[in-house]
C-alpha cells in the first residue's frame, strides 16, 4: 500500500466515524465530564455568591420556576430553601426566574430577583428587585424586598418575559426585557416591550428609556472582559440569535429576522443598509438559548473568553468562539436534556441547570483527564 492510499484509508476510517448520526458517538468527545451536584424542579436560573475577597464561593442560589429559592453547596449538593422570598406571579414561561448577587455582596448582602406579577384584567408584567439575603443565622432568609422595576405596559399571555440580570464593570445593571409575544411594540421607544434597559443598580434609568431596542425573547446577557456586552435572544423559526450589544442600536425585530414566523410566513433577512443591526450569529434549526455565560475561568483554557450558551429545544451545550467583535461556532455537544442556566464556579468548572418540573439536575463540568 503506497503512503497515500494509507492516508485515504485512515481519512475514510475517520469520516466514517466522524459521520456517525448516535448521540453517544458525539458525547464520547466532550472534553468534560459531567457530575450530578444536585436536582430541582423546574429551576430557571443560578448565580454564585461572592465572598469576602473572592470572586465567587461554593454557595450558589437557584430559583425555581413555582415560587422557591434554594442555597446549594456545590461541594456537598446541600440544599437550603429561601424563606421571606416574594409571591411570584406563575403563568406560562413566567414564574422565579433571574437570581443574580450584587457584585458586593460580601459587603451589602444584596440579591437581585426577576419574576412576573400580575395586573388588572389578567395581564401581568415582568419585574426586578433586590432584598438582603441573610445567612448564619439558622434557615437563610430575604429581608427587606424592594421593587425597583416594572415592566411597562403590562399585557396578556404568558410569554417572552425575559427579565435576565447582568451588572456592568461600572457596577450599573443592564437588564432584558422581552417582547411578550406582542411583536410590534418591540419597535416603539416609548414602552419596554423588546428592550435592553440600562439602570442604576437601584433602579435609575441611565441615558433614557432604552439602550437598545428590537429584541423579542432575551434570555442571555454577558459582559466580556473587553468589556463588551452580548446578548443571546430566541428568535422566531430559525433565527435565534447571538448579538452584539451596542449602545442606541436598532435589532430589527419584528422587521428583520434571518428566520421566519412560525406560522411558516416570511420576515425579510437581515440585510447591509436596512437600518437594523444583524446578529453576529444565528441558528436554523432554532437551538432555543435559554442563558449565556462568557467564560473567565482557567480550568478550560480552549473557552476563556469564549460564549457557552445553553440550549433548551437543541438539547444541547454550545461552544461558540468570541474574538473581539466577532463570533465563530465551535462546538454543540448533545446533552440529552433540555438546558435551562449555564454558570460558572469557583474553580472554573462550569454549571449546568436542566429544565424539567421535576429531576432537573444541576450538573458539573469539569475537564476530561
Ligand atoms: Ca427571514
């Protein structure tokens, strides 16, 4: 056999692996292992709680869609429930959802919360506040909850709530807040519906009532360590995006998606001159991004700096390269599972929260030997 046709042999050997359609194939080259820390229902979101010159300690909060609020050790799966948490409004995608620590917890013990609550004549409204989470003191406990925004206009349905939580470098507070199923009104600047909102972290608006706007379902928001702000937003059919977020800029929907609506019409494409801001990336078949974490740790030195989205419909753990301004797909590992937080630890392992009413498991990763 001449050195070539060995060549072709082994790059046929490894294409027929490489082909192979099983899922088990596929999660045979993670580079990470999973372990099971601990399970919740329905759980939506989770943050780790900084501590006193540290970053992030073994002590993660996790809300549960229905109304709760946990305190896990990551070290031993320990689980502690939240009393003194508010009334949560629970209707469709809407219930517990955000749960972020002020970046100086250690000092003012202050945790941000998002959920629906309910107006007049069935509507309801997503909202933000923060209260003081005391610890040491037998079971934890919120004190002194304090809203401190209102979505505005509330309206029927329970979809597209959004209300993700992410503090700035500066220490203000860009939040999400989605369109609500109501599409047009993500293009009017006088309402909230569709918008990312810059705040104080107690609740002043900075530079008027939006920094951008045109969102529909923004589930993810991550500041790099550029400094840059990203965004990662349920589209309709085939259009989830990943976006850059720039101060005043226009996202185009529900003028301009590279997907479609679900009823099958046509929503014209992003394109150079239309007015509207076009993802960096995005996804057909839609992946459903539920989160977004910009990766800082050290632990896995190939996603430092880097996007890990989870994906719910995609079932998947996706890997996309950040460089600067730009964006590349890396990698979409199946997990089997529908994947409702992505976080990061102490360590740098990172967290996985699956969606689920009831077994949804939070799950470690940490790299393959
Ligand atoms: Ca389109």
């Amino acid at each position: 056999m001449t050195l070539r046709l060995m060549q072709a042999a082994l790059l046929l050997a490894v294409g027929a692996c490489g082909a192979s359609p099983s899922r088990s194939q596929a999660s045979g080259q993670r580079p990470f292992t999973t372990t099971e820390v601990a399970r919740f229902n329905a759980p939506w979101a989770m943050d780790f709680l900084p501590g006193s010159g540290v970053p992030k300690t073994n002590m993660a909060l996790v809300t549960e869609k229905a109304g709760k609020l946990w305190l896990v050790d990551v070290g031993s799966g320990q689980k502690q429930e939240v009393v003194g948490v508010p009334r949560v409004h629970v209707q469709g995608q809407g219930g517990f959802a955000e749960v972020v620590a002020h970046p100086d917890f250690a000092g003012n013990q202050r945790i941000y919360l998002s959920f629906p609550e309910a107006g007049p004549n069935g509507t309801s409204g997503a909202t933000i506040g923060y209260g003081r989470l005391i610890l040491g003191q037998g079971q934890p406990r919120l004190e002194g909850y304090k809203t401190i925004w209102r979505q505005q206009p509330k309206v029927t349905g329970g979809a597209h709530y959004s209300e993700r939580i992410a503090f700035a470098p500066d220490g203000t507070m860009f939040i999400t807040s989605g369109e609500r199923f109501q599409f047009a009104p993500a293009q009017n600047p006088n309402v909230d519906l569709g918008k990312i909102i810059h705040m104080t972290a107690e609740g002043q608006r900075i530079g008027g009532n939006y920094y951008t706007l045109g969102h529909r379902n923004l589930l993810g928001i991550a500041f790099a360590p550029d400094g840059r702000l990203w965004e990662a937003e349920m589209g309709p059919m085939g259009g989830d995006e990943l976006n850059l977020i720039v101060k005043g800029r226009n996202y185009g929907w529900p003028k301009a998606s590279n997907g479609s609506n679900y009823d099958g019409s046509d929503i014209p494409d992003h394109k150079p001159g239309d007015g509207f801001e076009p993802p960096k990336l995005w996804w057909n078949p839609s992946i459903s991004p539920s989160s977004l974490l910009i990766y800082s740790g050290d632990l896995f030195p190939q996603w430092k700096g880097d996007a890990l989205i989870g994906a719910l419909s995609g079932e998947e753990f996706i890997h996309v390269r950040i460089r600067g301004d730009q964006a590349t797909k890396a990698d979409q590992w199946p997990m089997n599972a529908r994947i409702r937080a992505v976080d990061q630890g102490p360590r740098g392992e990172v967290y996985l929260l699956e969606d689920g009413d009831s077994g949804g498991r939070l799950l470690r990763l940490k790299p393959k030997r």
